[in-house]
C-alpha cells in the first residue's frame, strides 16, 4: 500500500487498475490495436508520393478485405492474446479477472470500419459506369450534328 497517497487517490488507482487488468479491457486494447495496425499501414502507403490512383485503389480495397476478414477471424494481436486469456487467465504475466467493462463486439467493429472506409474513399465503379453512360449519349449527339452538317 502506498502511504504517501490519501484514500481517495489510492481507490482511483485500484479502480484504474481493475479496469486495466479486465478480460474485456485487454481484448478491446488488442481489437484496437490489429485494425489500426492495418490503418496505419494504409495511411502511411498513401502519404507516399509514388503512389498512383490507380494502386491506392488497390491498397485500399486490400485493407477492406483485411478487416472484413478479421471480422471472422481475429486479427494477430486479438488471437494471440485470446489464447493467452485462455490458457493462462494472464496477459503479459499480469492476472486477469472479469469486470463490468463493455467488450467491444469486434466482428461489428471491423466490418464498420470497412463499411466506413468504402463509403469515404473516392468510388471508381459506380459512378464510372453514370459517367461513361453520360459521355457515350454525349458523343452520339455529337455524331449525329456532326452527320447533319457533313450532309448539307
């Protein structure tokens, strides 16, 4: 026990404490920490000045598929330490118990943030295919001018 904190300062801490070494806290932390993992990874490839448009299309739909996977099986960080909740009731070396904080359903959680992520990022096939239909009756008319003043 630590002398030199009051009563109110030392039942702060033991609370921060349950809530940390909680079951529910260190998968939350883990869920977290795989899907920024891949949004980093994504970040930085875009901040790139090499990249084209064309290859961060790629990129993107890549990490899209990434968590949309890892809504059905666990990203590395999540796995290893569910397995390690689970033989040991331990992370790191530290005791675990279950507690009242709320668990983070982490199949939702990645597949929102696919879902985020599509409807964010700038589209190439819907709105290609309204694009190319306006251009094509665009160039028809065009022709059709183009036929009538070649006739006369």
């Amino acid at each position: 026990m630590d002398s030199t904190r009051d009563s109110k300062e030392r039942s702060k801490y033991c609370g921060l404490f349950k809530m940390i070494t909680s079951i529910e806290f260190v998968s939350n932390l883990n869920t977290m920490s795989d899907a920024l993992d891949e949004l980093g990874d994504l970040s930085e490839y875009l901040q790139k000045r090499s990249f084209t448009l064309v290859d961060a299309g790629k990129y993107r739909r890549t990490t899209i598929r990434v968590l949309n996977s890892m809504a059905t099986n666990p990203g590395p960080k999540l796995s290893d330490t569910l397995k390690e909740i689970k033989n040991k009731m331990s992370y790191k070396n530290v005791i675990l118990h279950s507690d009242n904080v709320p668990k983070i359903n982490s199949a939702q959680f990645y597949k929102s943030l696919a879902n985020k992520l599509k409807s964010r990022m700038m589209t190439t096939s819907s709105s290609n295919v309204s694009r190319n239909e306006k251009n094509r009756k665009t160039m028809k008319k065009r022709l059709k001018t183009y036929l009538i003043i070649l006739k006369n």
